[in-house]
C-alpha cells in the first residue's frame, strides 16, 4: 500500500470518528449552551402583549461563557417577533409593570449592588431610581403607580436595638462589644480601644475586630452552613417604599424580622407581607405569618396566623373581597403538601381551596371574574395547571400530562405560560383559561432543534408488592435497530421528594445525550417522590435504601422483561444527591451494573447531621441519633456501612463547596473503597457547591456530562453495527 493511499484511510477513520462523536442530527454534550428558558411571564394590561426574562448561557469562546437572563416582549398573538428591552450586557433579576402598561421597574446591578431601575415602554434608556446601601428586590407598583414597594436583605449588624430572643452565645449579651462592620459602614463610632493585654471590655473589643474581618468567624447559629460557604451571620429582610414623584425611599418596617411576599391593597392605604415576630431565634422557627403594614405610621400587626401552619404570600382578587394565599401544616414538614387557601380583607371566612386535591400546589393567580384561582404543582411526571372555583372548591385540571408548566400568567380571557415538552424543553405559549387553542409564540429552542433526533419516552407503571404504584419511563437510544440489543442508563433522582418525567425540564438534556449516545435510558419516581401526594411522599420515611431500592430496581427489571432491545449484561447506574446515596446504596446490595456514578451524595447519614445545610433531612425522616433506637436506623440506611460490599467500577463527584450535602461524605466512601482496594475515581470541582449540574460554571457543567459517557464508555459494549 503506497503512502498516498495509507494517508488516505487515514483521514477517512479520522474524519469518520468526529462524525461518531458529533453528529448534528443527534443532541450533543455542548448543546447546552444553546438551551434557552424564559420566566417571569407578564401580560401587559393592553393584552396585546407578554414580557419576560429571557434566560440564556452568552458563549465568548470555548472557555468563556456567562449565564444571562434579559427583559423580553412579544406580541401575545404571535404574529410579531419578540424583542429585548434590556442589554445583554447586565442580568434582570425580577421586574414588574406599572398598573398603566407604560414603564417597567426591574432590578439589575450597579457598582455591585441591585437597585431599581425604571424603562418607558414608549422609548429611552432605563434609569436608576435607588440608590440603597443594600441590595434591593421585589419591585411592586402601587395601584395608583406614583411609588415602589420593594425589599432589602439587611444584615442583622446593621439594625439598631436588640432582639428579642435568647442570645445564642453562651456567657454573652447582645451589643456587648464594639459592632465593628457597622463602625467600617460609618454606621457607629469607636468608643473601646481593642486590646488584648487590656481590660475585659478592651480584650472583647480586640476579638470582635478581628471576627468582623472573618478572620477568625465565630459562630453562635445552628444553620450555619450556606451553599457554598459559611454563613455565620443573619439577615433581615425589609419593605421600602420608593415615591417616584421626589425620588425618595423609605423603609416602613424594622427590626429583628423578616417581611416578604408582599402586596399592596387595591386602595393602596395598606400591604399585606409574609413574617413574623421572632420571639425565638429565626434558626429554630420555621412558621410565618401575614402581617398587616400600615406605610403611613409604619405600624404593623399579625393580620392571619394558623396554628401549626406557614401562611404568605396574599395575592388580592382583582374585584378586592378575596385575598389568596399559600400555607402548609409543618407538623410533617417533609411530608405535607404546600397547599392554596383564600380569606376575606376583614379576616373571616378562611378555607383550603386545594387540600382535596393532595399536591402541593403553588403560585396562585387570579382570574380577572375573581372567582377562579389558577395554580401550578408536581404532578405524575408532569408540571400541571389547575382552576379551582372559590365558591363550590372544585378543580379542574386545565394543562396537566407529561408536559411541564414553567411559569405563567392570567389577564382577561388570556392565558399564557412556559411548557416543557418531549419535543422542546421550553417554549411561551398563548391560549384561553381553559387551554383551548393554544397558539406557540415563541421559537427559542425550535431553531436548533431542527432536525435533530430524539427519544421519546414510554410510560409505564409498576405494582409492589407493599402496595405503591411507582410511574417510570423508557427511552429508547436515538438510533435503536430492530433486532439489536443496547445498554441501558438506570437514571435517579434526588430530593428525595423531587420528581421526574417527561415535563421535567432540567433532565431533558442529559437524557437526550445519553440516547445520543447509544444508551437506552430508564427512570423512575419511586415511593418519597413529590408529585403523587401524602402518603407516597411519606412512604420512604425512616426507609432511604431497601424500598427506593426495589421500586427503581423493578422499575428497570419491568423494563427489561418489556423490551427486548435492552442488554441485561449491559446496565448502566447512575444518581445525584439524595439519588447519589441511592447509587451507592445499590452498588453495595446489587451486582448487575457494569459501572456507576454517584453525583454530589450523602453516604452516612448521622455524619450528615452536622456536615450538610440538608441536614433536617436526617430527623424529618429518621429522627435524631441520641433518641433511642434511631442510631440503629440511621447505620442501616447508609450506604457507607456496606462498603464492603462495593464491586461496582464507581465514580464519585464532588463539588469542593458543596455545603449542603458535604464533601467529606464523598471523601469517606473513596477512601474507603480506595483502601479496600475497589475500582474507583474521585472527581472534585473547584468552587462549584451543590447545584453544579444545573448552574454551575458551564464549563465544568459540560465536563461533568463528558465524564459520565466516558467512565461508562470504559466498560460498555455497544452493538456492533
């Protein structure tokens, strides 16, 4: 063979390996920087038109991408194209249209702080209209749209007086030592010289210089634990109202609590917000009430308090003699679905509207008759949307199946909302209130998309033998021939009270990749997942491993009895978060896999007490190690008391961050199985926490998929032809 024939095959195989690899037909890793989501859907008062945030990953190069989340409008007829009304080059976090339709408050940065910033619709650039020392949020127009309500996240140093509950520092009072962050603000004067030979009040003074530059940090709270960091101080969060006649904000509400989800009264003489007078510390309590703000004379009382319960979040019916709500017994907090209620202005006549319908539910708009609320929740799989009529409770679902509901909005006759399909992971779509005709308005995704193959997957059911129906689905691998068996991805979620199926958009990506990539894929909701009510919810209580276990497990068995095409010698197992605990609980119970991957997990559950900010996970669902015989339980149910057992080639991941599962428990299990001598690689990602997968660095997000294909690549053996 000469050398010009040899060059030849050569660059034949090579050119033929990048097509395998990536292929424009067939959805690839980097397809994700080309997935675009909206939120904060908005029908203009004229009803002619949507607003919303865009949200989108700004590719520079291959190493430099940024996520970005912009102001957009569109025609609700969809007949126009959409537009942004705000640059690229700055994110808006939240906005809000004045009662006339004209302008726009929205909240972007600005020299590092997020103020308010006002749009004319009619034309001209944004202008700043706060100018506050702490970040602001939450902007809402008075009805008569001359001024803002808004929120500030204040630090508790930043408050003048003393709370009311104990001091959770042994030995000390409140304020007594120099408030040095507030002295560095200008907020208060130096009277102590710190000094640690001198006195006890010089002595205190030195040490508390040296924790307000976190230098040490000295921690007195029990949920100390942020995302990513520490988080040893409080915060309060507080209502400002901003006059847009003379450009002057004021705060209306103080001291040691937090307001929020609030709303004005259609006469604008009063608001309605989430809170409560914590007369323990906010780290003990987990109920809210809804206060009633006077913003004239700044007074504020408790308006609506149910025992046992959370309530917030009032939104007033457009004709003003309903107010709705949100609420959920925290008796079972875990367990109890998040539910809808409605009460009079004066107080009298509070009842669930939801409670029958056994899902938690969420987001409540009102329809402009005020006799129907719409609200959205987890529902088998899918995201759905229901009505409930306030007078006789019954509901009605109006968009519900293996669709996903991501956001929506009620004006008039007008519904409009974000879906999540098979098809499409997210489009805007326009219809009435009861979904008839619905006309897509956007096309974000469509373009790329074209002309792509996807899988499509199946639904099926599975019947145990103690009694749950667990929902799972099959997809098929992208380019599936008959006759040919495939390996196959048992794919798991976390939570472990979330839930999957085909209208749960954050997984749409990776399963399409998988099937890409020639890899059957199967999931499942097992018992403890949301969206099927109570009881199932509550049916993984003091039982993580052995019942998850099995219904996933079956799941996969189902499946491969059903179809043929799946390779039983070819299984594949992989799972993050409470689903990576789940990944290791089965390596160490069950052989079948040829290799695993357990993403971001917890694997010793009384360890997680005090490493994770989850960590109410472990006495919601267990109890607490010192109660007797729950230590027992607690050793039973984590994985890293099988480790023995472990023959599975097993990748663990970890972010270096991560604060809410910890990584000293992904730490533990490949030490472990390291001196055990068992197959197994650790990965470890530089400043990512616990949401990697589905925020992180973008990156980092496409290694982390590179990595599971090529780990499982290693082991598998893919069809011949």
């Amino acid at each position: 063979m000469n050398r010009k024939l040899k060059l030849l095959l050569i660059l034949l195989l090579a050119s033929t390996q990048i097509l395998k690899a990536q292929r424009e037909d067939l959805i690839n890793i980097s397809d994700i920087v080309k997935i675009i989501s909206t939120s904060s859907h908005t029908i203009a008062p004229n009803g002619k038109e949507v607003l919303f945030i865009k949200n989108f990953i700004d590719v520079k190069n291959e190493n430099d991408y940024q996520y970005k989340s912009q102001l957009w409008v569109t025609s609700i007829d969809g007949k126009q194209p959409g537009k942004p009304l705000t640059s690229s080059e700055y994110n808006v976090s939240s906005f809000e249209l004045s009662p006339d339709g004209k302008k726009v408050a929205f909240v972007r940065p600005k020299d590092g702080k997020l103020q308010i910033w006002i749009l004319s619709l009619d034309g001209g650039e944004s202008q700043m209209a706060t100018s506050e020392k702490f970040n602001v949020s939450n902007p809402i127009w008075s009805p008569d749209g001359k001024k803002i309500l808004f929120n500030t996240t204040i630090p508790m140093w930043a408050l003048k007086g003393s709370p009311d509950w104990e001091i959770q520092r042994p030995g000390r009072n409140y304020g007594d030592e120099p408030n040095y962050k507030a002295i560095q603000e200008g907020l208060a004067k130096e009277e102590i010289q710190p000094n640690p030979d001198g006195n006890l009040e010089e002595l205190r003074a030195f040490l508390a210089k040296n924790a307000s530059k976190n230098d040490p940090r000295v921690i007195d709270r029990l949920n100390f634990l942020g995302e990513t960091d520490l988080s040893p101080d409080l915060f309060f969060s507080h209502l400002n109202i901003l006059d847009l006649e003379s450009g002057n904000t004021e705060r209306i509400t103080d001291g040691f609590q937090s307001y929020f989800g609030a709303t004005w009264s259609p006469d604008g003489s009063y608001i309605l917000a989430s809170s409560l007078k914590n007369t323990d510390h906010p780290d003990l309590t987990n109920h809210t009430e809804i206060w009633k703000i006077n913003p004239k004379n700044k007074s504020a009382k408790v308006f609506f308090a149910l025992e046992n319960h959370r309530v917030g979040n009032p939104v007033f019916s457009p004709d003003g003699k309903w107010i709705a709500l949100g609420g959920q017994n925290i008796e079972e907090p875990t367990y109890n679905m998040a539910m809808i209620g409605i009460i009079k202005p004066d107080g009298s006549g509070f009842k669930w509207i939801t409670e029958s319908l056994d899902r938690s539910v969420s987001s409540p708009k009102w329809a402009d008759d005020s006799q129907q609320i719409l609200f959205s929740g987890a529902n088998q799989g899918g995201f759905s949307l229901w009505k409930a009529q306030i007078t006789t409770g019954k509901i009605d679902a109006v968009i519900t199946g293996p669709v996903g509901v991501n956001g929506f909005d009620v004006r008039g006759k007008q519904l409009v909302y974000a879906l999540t399909k098979i098809e499409n992971p997210s489009e805007i779509f326009v219809s009435d209130l009861n979904n008839r005709n619905p006309v897509q308005v956007t096309n974000f995704n469509e373009g790329w998309l074209s002309g792509k193959k996807l899988s499509r997957p199946s639904a099926h059911q599975l019947n145990t033998n103690d009694g749950f129906t667990i929902d799972y689905w099959v997809m098929e691998p992208a380019e599936k021939k008959e006759g040919v068996k495939y390996p196959t991805i048992l794919n798991m979620h976390g939570g472990p009270s979330a839930m999957w199926g085909p209208g749960e958009a954050s997984m749409w990506h990776e399963f399409q990749i998988m099937a890409a990539k020639g890899y059957g894929v199967v999931y499942a909701n097992p018992r403890g997942s949301g969206g099927y009510g109570k009881a199932f919810q509550k049916g993984n209580y003091r039982n993580w491993g052995d019942g998850p276990a099995a219904d996933v497990l079956g799941s996969l068995d189902a499946a491969g009895d059903q179809f043929d095409w799946i390779d039983k010698d070819q299984l594949f197992l992989t799972g993050g978060s409470y689903a990576g605990y789940l990944t290791a609980w089965i390596v160490g119970h069950d052989h079948r896999f040829k290799a695993a991957f357990a993403q971001r997990g917890v694997y010793e559950l009384t360890f997680f007490l005090g490493e994770g900010n989850a960590w109410r996970l472990v006495p919601n669902h267990f109890g607490y190690p010192w109660d007797e015989g729950v230590k027992e339980i607690l050793d039973y149910n984590s994985p890293q008391t099988y480790v023995q057992n472990i023959q599975t080639p097993l990748l663990i991941k970890h972010g270096d961050v991560d604060l809410r599962t910890g990584v000293r428990q992904s730490e533990l299990l490949y030490k472990s199985l390291k001196i055990l001598g068992k197959p197994v690689e650790y990965v470890r990602y530089p400043g990512e926490g616990h949401e990697l997968s589905r925020t992180g660095a973008v990156h980092r997000r496409i290694d982390r998929l590179a990595r599971i294909i090529e780990f499982f690549e290693r082991y598998v053996n893919h069809p011949t032809n």
